[in-house]
C-alpha cells in the first residue's frame, strides 16, 4: 500500500477530527484474522463479471478522494450495469464516517427518484 492511498493526511478524511479519531478506535479494535478474511472475500468477489446481470435500478457512489476503490472503478461497475447511477461524493473510502449527510441526501434523493 502506497502512503497516499491510506493516508490519513488527506483534508476530507480528518475534516472532523473527533469522529475521525472515533472512527479510527473501532478500526484498529477489529479482530484482524476477521478484517483479513473479510477482505478477502472482497477481492474474491465476482461482481463485475455479475453487473450486467443486475436489472434493478441502483446507485454506484464513489468517493472523490478514496484511494481503495478509486472512481473510475466504480464508474466503469456502473457503466456495465444496465440500469445503474452513478455519482461521486467529496469523501475518502469511507462515506458514512466522511461525509455521513452527502450520503444519506444523495440515497434519499435515489429512493424518492421514480
């Protein structure tokens, strides 16, 4: 891992240092065996080869500045799909801890949108 793709510095991802800080002793609370096999799973995954399979409406966020998934994977998950949105979000990787209120009005808006 690249100093810049974790990397803590970024102004979005301490923009509030308490609920950083909060954030960051759940995190390092994890069982590590389970975080591991967890992200494993994830990059075991098949759900690109799955996208155009997906029919139902659905909504790809990505973040501006997250550097685990970076946006242009995310866009090109969306762009597979035949029925998906995308959008990106001023956040790092982690969207409900980053920028909490973007998020819950931009899945708000989704599930009101016909």
């Amino acid at each position: 891992w690249s100093s810049d793709v974790c990397s803590s510095d970024l102004p979005v991802v301490r923009r509030d240092p308490v609920v950083y800080d909060t954030y960051r002793a759940r995190f390092l609370a994890n069982d590590p065996v389970s975080y591991g096999l967890a992200n494993r799973a994830f990059a075991e995954s098949t759900v690109a080869a799955d996208a155009p399979s997906v029919t139902c409406r659905c909504l790809l966020l990505a973040g501006e500045n997250d550097g685990l998934r970076p946006a242009g994977q995310v866009r090109a998950l969306a762009t597979s799909m035949p029925h998906a949105g995308f959008e990106l979000l001023d956040s790092g990787h982690l969207m409900s801890v980053q920028a909490p209120a973007a998020l819950a009005a931009r899945i708000l808006r989704f599930l009101s949108e016909p």
